[in-house]
C-alpha cells in the first residue's frame, strides 16, 4: 500500500540532498546554470519534441554523474581518508565519468542549437 507520508518525507530527502550538494559542489551550480541556459534557448527556439527530450537526457545524466561523483568522493575520503593510490585514482575516474557526460550534453547541445544560431548571424 502507497504511504502518502512516507513518500512526500522521501521526497523532502532528495531535496536536500540536492540542495546540499548545490550549496557545497562548485561544478554542480555550473551544470545548473548550462541546463537553465539550454532551456531557455529550447523556449527561444522552440525545438521540436524530440530535441527536448535529448535535452532533458542529457542535463539530467550530467546532474545525475555529478551526484555520483559528489557522494562517492565522499565515501572513499571517509574509508581513505589518507590518500591512497586507489582513492586518487578512483577520484580521477569519477571527474572523468562527469567529464564525458558533460562533453557528450556539449554535443547534443551543439547539434541542436548551433544552426540555429547560426542563421541568427549569418
């Protein structure tokens, strides 16, 4: 049976959890801030259906590998708090993981609006 309690305090949780990590992540506020700027050029540009959905694919796989990444470092500065070789290169790979997420957006994101805005100046 659905608990309506239970499920408005899970959600209240993962509020927090996402503001927490806004307060305290730097790269966080930046994926935010490229996402509200992608929406609004779709809004300006009135993109189709299925160019709104890559969009919403992609900023939410960014935002998502950026909580990956913040919760993860987290745990292994917890178990490691001395840095180990592993702990580095764990770090390293998770920066990668976001890296490639946020290049693959860039791509969609160009895809999209580059010809856009390039009939707007030429």
């Amino acid at each position: 049976m659905l608990k309506l309690g239970r499920l408005l305090k899970s959600f209240k949780y993962a509020g927090k959890g996402i503001f927490y990590a806004f307060r305290e992540e730097q790269n966080i506020k930046i994926h935010f801030l490229v996402a509200i700027l992608a929406i609004l050029l779709a809004i300006y540009f009135k993109i189709s259906t299925g160019e709104i959905i890559a969009l919403v694919v992609v900023i939410s796989l960014v935002i998502v590998a950026e909580l990956i990444n913040t919760v993860l470092e987290r745990i292994v500065d917890i178990i490691k708090p001395r840095m180990h070789p592993y702990a580095k290169s764990i770090k390293d790979m998770l920066a990668g993981m976001v890296l490639m997420a946020s290049v693959g957006a860039a791509v969609v994101g160009l895809i999209i609006f580059a010809p856009r805005v390039w009939q707007i100046f030429f």
